[in-house]
C-alpha cells in the first residue's frame, strides 16, 4: 500500500456496522493517520506510528482493531495502554461509540482512584477490551484479576508521555505479559530512545508511520490562538464575531453534521451564515462560495475537504474552531485568507490537550502564534455602542425626520419632558430585541497565555494558604526515579492535580514528597499501591507536619526530622531549598 493511497472510507476493509458509525458520526474522510494506519492494521501487522493527539489517532487504531474482534469471545482481546485516566476513558467512550453497532460490545476502563471492587465485577461479566493506565492494568495482573491469554492486539498510546510520566518500565512489563503472537501498535508524538527500545523489544517488523509536519511560511496572515477555558467555544466565537472588524469569515470544524449544527447555532444567535460540506451538491456547494463572494453571506462553515482550494478575497478570517488534525490542514486553513496581497487573521481554539498540536503548528509555520484574550463584556458593549451611533448618524444623514422631529415636540408639550428623556427611551425600545449591554454568561477571561512546558508543581506552589504534609514514599535515586516520574504517578492515580504536590526530596532508597495534609484515607491507602520505576510507593505519613506557607517563612519552615535520621549517616543534611511561590 502506497502512502495517502486511502482517500475515503470506502476503500478501508472496516466492517460494515463500523463504516455506519463512522457515517452516522460524519467523518467525510479519514485523517492522514487513519488513511495509513487502518489497512495494515486490519492486515494484522504491527505499527509504529508517530502522530499527535486530536490527529484521529483513536479511530486509527480502534475501526480495524474493532473489525477483527471476535464478539462470541468474552475476554479481553484489546488492551489500550495510556499514560493518563483521562485519556483512558476518552479512549474507552470512543471505543464504545465506534463499536455502537457491534452487538454486546464491551469496553472497560481501568485506571487508579476508581473503585476496584466495580472493576472486578466488570471484568468478570467479561469484556473485550480494556483501556487503562498501566499502573493499574499490572495491579490487575498481579491480582490474577486481568487474564490476557485472549489478547489479540495491543495499543500503547503516548508513549512519550508514559516515559514522562515514568510508566514506561510498566509498560515493558506489561507487554512481557502478552500471547508473544499479539499484535502491537505503538503511538508516540516523539521518540525519544527509551521509547524507541520498547517498540524495538515488542514490535515484530512494524509499518512505520509519521504525520509529517511540513514546514511553510504565511506571511500576510497574523494568527492567534484562544485557549478554551471558562467559556463554550460557540460563545467565544460569538464575541469574537461582535468585536472584531470582520468582512467575512470561515470557520473550520471537523465533521460534515458540525458544519451544519453550527452553521445553525449561529443563525440562532443572529449571524447568518451557512454550511459548506461534501455532502451537499456541487451546485448548492457553487451557490454558498458565490453568496459569500457577493457579499450577500459573510459567514461560512466548512469542512477541510469541501474548503478545499477556495478562493475568495473577502475572507477576513478564519477561525479553526476545531483544531486541524496535522499542520498541513492548518497551513491549507488559514491560506483561505490573506489572499491576493490582502491582510487576514487566523484564530484557533485550543482545549488543554491539543496544545501539542499548537507547538506543531508554530513549528510548522515558523511563525508564532499568539495568545488572544476574549473580547470582553466591555469590549462587546463598547462596540455596540459604536454601531449604534454609526446607526444613528446614517439615519440623520439619509432620512427625512421632520414628521419625527414634530412628533417629538408634540410629545414634550404634551407631557413635559425633556428630548434627552424622550431619546433615551426611543434609544431603548430601539435595542430591546438585542440590548447593547451585553450581560450574564460566565466571567470574562483573562490571560490565557500558559507556558509552553508543564512548570514543575513546586514552581506552581499552590497559594498561600495550602496546607501540606510531608509523606514518604519508597522509591528513591538509585531506581532511577526523578521527580517527574512521582508527580506523574500521584496526580495521575490519585486524581490530584499536579498543583496538589509540592516539594519532592529525592534519598538513595526513598524519597519524601508534600501531598495536602488532608488526603483522604482511601487515596493514602491507593498510593500504597502505585508503583513507579518499577517500586511499590507504599506511601506513609512522615510524621504528618503541617506546613502553613503563611505562618512560617519558607526557609526558616522546620524540616522533617525524620528524614535527616534516614538520611545517609553522615551524608549531608538535605538542603532546605525554600518554597518557590508565585
Ligand atoms: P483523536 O485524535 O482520536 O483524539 O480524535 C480527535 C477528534 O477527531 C475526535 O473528536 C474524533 O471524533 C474526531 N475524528 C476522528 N477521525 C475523524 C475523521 N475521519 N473525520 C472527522 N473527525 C474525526
């Protein structure tokens, strides 16, 4: 099979009920990762892909994995390894919609924090795969409560981030304990040489596979980016729609129904505009790009294919308002504006896990992409009010108003007012249906401009209040730990957020971390269990002190006793770096 031979999804061997799904979900064509992934995936073979997330990675490896199921079997045959719970039931949930068709499908996540004695019922009914974070597949697998002598296929996603995270010791174990006649499938944004190692002990002669990101220039185009945050993305495009200075704008999302239930949404929030996809007719299709040149339709939703080499010179802006799944869609996007010499903007929404997908797209583009704030309330208001006064002045301007001006002193004789009052009540009944006060909605965003790596928790130190205790873990220096790997396994098993933990202190055999003081027993008995480089944490209280940032200046905050006595006999004490705080 050639690269890119795959142009839709009637050429890929998916079954039936999966090419239905894929239809009812609207996918017009499959990404490039699907288009390279599905076929030798259904052929059997193992694959070594490289490819970001939110490049429809989960169907790549889901229709042809879902495809040779055999359903009669109540074992799992599918395993998915993911370096985060989150990512675990994301995976899980589109597992389960891929597979809608697929009588007595069943799939069950499986990750750390989650009730173990559900887990265990749910596997015993049986099901066909399982999606998990690798700390807890390999709890299962010492229990003897996950049985992988059915195994067919394995998927390990984000690899790098398993490594990142420290799992990738578990994830070699892991593997070790699968039929040796399974097939793998290994997906990492980058492949960094430890990864490289797992694929080449577990992988039997892997199609290799890379989304390219070309690089390209768009010069004319400024481009920014809003992180979806504390607001809905259709509200975000509302306001962006009010506030900016627009002649016309097309929109990006994913799938032909989007196209349309945008397109919607907008027109029931008084924007006209108009869906743009494959499965409309040509002629229709003709009959939008024409309205939009005339001028007499200045919003169009799209999709990539049926965008594909349109030119039209009013487009001000384009707003990716799905993230693109490779930066070449995205360079093809926005090359829809700035045509011929003319200036245009580029925006993209963002949600916190496609911001991978952003730093490909700057790299692609070797152009940095902003950080945009929302228009704020203010902003909205402010620019109302400027249409209004134009609204005004064009009236005054064009209109005979005598009939009107003497209405109005009619009206003051009669009843003693002032013009001032009687225009300001006209000026209200004049914008009651769509007030100039924009009002209600969630808070206005601020700052959206986040570092582009993670910042260790300890930076991020929690605010002034947090109350921490310090507890000890057994996993130290000489298993090859570092503080990444404990901050990944905790904020990962135990559901904390990694502004939840502190300090880390790293000892030869053990290492002390600061966790907030009031850990509830069930989660303190739940990292008892995590293991991290390959080292049950059995995590413990050390001496339980409360730190209070406030009370007690960071430097001069007692350190735990505890850990000078564990400390090497006559080593050095441990250094009592202060907090970092913000
Ligand atoms: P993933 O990279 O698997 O997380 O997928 C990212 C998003 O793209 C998900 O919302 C999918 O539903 C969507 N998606 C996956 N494949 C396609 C496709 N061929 N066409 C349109 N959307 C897709």
């Amino acid at each position: 099979m050639t690269e890119d031979a795959v142009v839709s999804f009637a050429q890929l061997a998916i079954l039936p009920a999966l090419h239905k799904v894929v239809d009812e979900l609207g996918y017009e064509t499959p990404s490039p990762i699907q288009a390279q992934s599905i076929p030798p995936l259904l052929e059997g073979r193992d694959l070594l892909g490289q490819a970001q997330t939110g490049t429809g990675k989960t169907a790549a490896f889901s229709l042809p994995l879902l495809s040779r199921l055999d359903l009669s079997v109540k074992s799992p045959q599918i395993l998915v390894l993911t370096p985060t719970r989150e990512l675990a039931l994301q995976v899980a949930e589109a597992m389960q919609t891929y597979a809608r068709h697929l009588p007595g499908f069943q799939v069950l996540p499986v990750y750390g924090g989650q009730n173990m004695s559900q887990q265990l019922r749910q596997l015993q009914r049986g099901v066909h795969a399982v999606v998990g974070t690798p700390g807890r597949i390999q709890d299962h697998l010492r229990r003897g409560t996950l049985k992988l002598d059915k195994l067919t296929s394995v998927v390990v996603d984000e690899a790098d981030e398993m490594l990142k995270m420290g799992f990738i010791e578990e994830v070699d174990q892991i593997l070790e304990h699968t039929p040796p006649e399974r097939q793998t499938a290994l997906f990492s944004a980058t492949m960094p040489n430890e990864v490289l190692r797992v694929a080449r002990r577990h992988l039997k002669d892997p199609i290799e596979i890379r989304i390219k990101s070309k690089t390209s220039t768009v010069e004319t185009i400024s481009q920014r980016f809003w992180q979806v945050k504390g607001l809905h993305k259709l509200d975000a495009l509302t306001r962006i729609l009010e506030a900016e200075e627009i002649e016309a704008m097309l929109i990006f999302v994913r799938t032909k129904i989007a196209t349309v239930e945008l397109a919607e949404k907008l027109e029931g929030r008084g924007f006209s505009s108009a869906p743009l996809n494959g499965d409309m007719t040509q002629a229709l299709r003709e009959k939008t790009i024409e309205r939009l040149k005339n001028g007499t339709l200045d919003i169009v939703v799209a999709t990539d294919v049926a965008a594909r080499g349109l030119d039209v010179k009013r487009i001000s802006h384009v707003v990716n308002y799905d993230i693109p799944y490779d930066t070449e869609s995205y360079i093809h996007r926005i090359g829809r504006t700035g045509r011929a010499g003319r200036e245009g903007k580029a925006i993209l929404f963002v949600a916190p896990r496609e911001r991978r997908m952003l730093y490909a797209i700057e790299q692609a583009t070797r152009q940095p992409i902003t950080p945009m704030s929302l228009p704020s309330r203010k902003d909205i208001t402010d620019r109302r009010i400027t249409l209004f006064k134009e609204q005004i002045a064009e009236a005054m301007e064009s209109q005979d108003l005598e009939f009107f001006e003497e209405l109005i002193d009619s009206y003051q004789d009669e009843f003693d007012v002032g013009h001032r009052r009687i225009a300001a009540t006209l000026a209200y009944l004049a914008q009651k249906d769509k007030p100039l006060q924009l009002e209600g909605g969630p808070v206005d965003e601020v700052s959206v401009a986040e570092p582009a790596s993670r910042p260790s928790p300890v930076e991020r130190k929690a605010g002034e209040t947090a109350e921490l205790s310090r507890y000890r873990i057994e996993v130290g220096r000489i298993h090859g730990v570092e503080p990444r790997h404990i901050v990944g396994a905790i904020s990962n098993e135990a559901q904390l957020s990694s502004n939840d933990i502190g300090q880390i202190k790293l000892y030869d055999t053990f290492s002390l971390v600061d966790l907030p003081a009031d850990l509830p027993r069930e989660t303190v008995r739940l990292l008892q269990d995590v293991w991290v480089c390959g080292q049950r944490l059995q995590l413990s209280v050390d001496k339980g002190k409360i730190l209070k940032y406030k009370e007690k200046p960071a430097n001069k905050r007692p350190f735990d006793k505890g850990a000078d006595r564990r400390a090497k006999p006559g080593g050095k004490k441990p250094p009592q770096k202060p907090y970092k705080k913000k």
